[in-house]
C-alpha cells in the first residue's frame, strides 16, 4: 500500500508486559515527532466502552492520538483531533467512505 506506515508488533503471552512496554516506548516516539498509534488485536468480544485500566485505557494514558481495536467480528478507533474537531462531512468522508448512507445523532449546528 502507498505511504503505509511502519508497523513494530508486541508480541506474547498474556500477562508478559505488552501493553506496558508499549506504553513506555509511545512517548519516546512522540517525543522526536513521530505519529504514533496503537492497535490492539484481541482474540475476543470486547465492548467499545473501555473501562479504566484496560489496555485501551492505557493507550490514552500515554497520550497516543489515535487507537484501535480489532477483534474477529468487529474493530472500533478513536483518534484525539487537535485543536478542533473535524466538520460532520469531513468526518463522514475520512471514515464512512464504504457506506452509502450515514445516520448521524447530534451536530444540531451543522
């Protein structure tokens, strides 16, 4: 794929310290201006509501922007937008390019 990123997988057993030593690494890369996201697979169900603690959580904690999760049925993202959020149609093109239509809930001043 063109300008595909690179990619430095943490892999091993649970409990091993993946998701600490990612944590650790993401603001050193931050640091020398790199864009840095993380990517968290998981081999079960998860809900997108991550309570405090879970990995995902810990992700943020180190301030890295953007952050997925993918599973085998389902992927969720998030992405922190500084310094101000993207219009409804620039969101709805940079992420919904394969729907036909999107519903929206809110934005009642666009």
């Amino acid at each position: 794929m063109e300008n595909s990123p690179s990619v430095i997988a943490f892999v091993g057993e649970s409990g091993s310290g993946k998701t600490s030593l990612l944590v650790e690494t993401a603001p050193h890369l931050l640091r020398v201006g790199l864009r840095v996201a993380a990517l968290k697979h998981t081999s079960g169900d998860f809900e997108t509501s991550s309570p405090a603690g879970k990995d995902t959580s810990r992700y943020a904690d180190a301030a890295i922007p953007s952050i997925g999760i993918i599973s085998d049925s389902k992927f969720t993202f998030s992405r922190v937008h500084p310094p101000s959020p993207p219009s409804l149609a620039d969101t709805a093109t940079m992420y919904f390019r394969d729907a036909d239509i999107v519903l929206v809930e809110g934005f009642k001043k666009e």
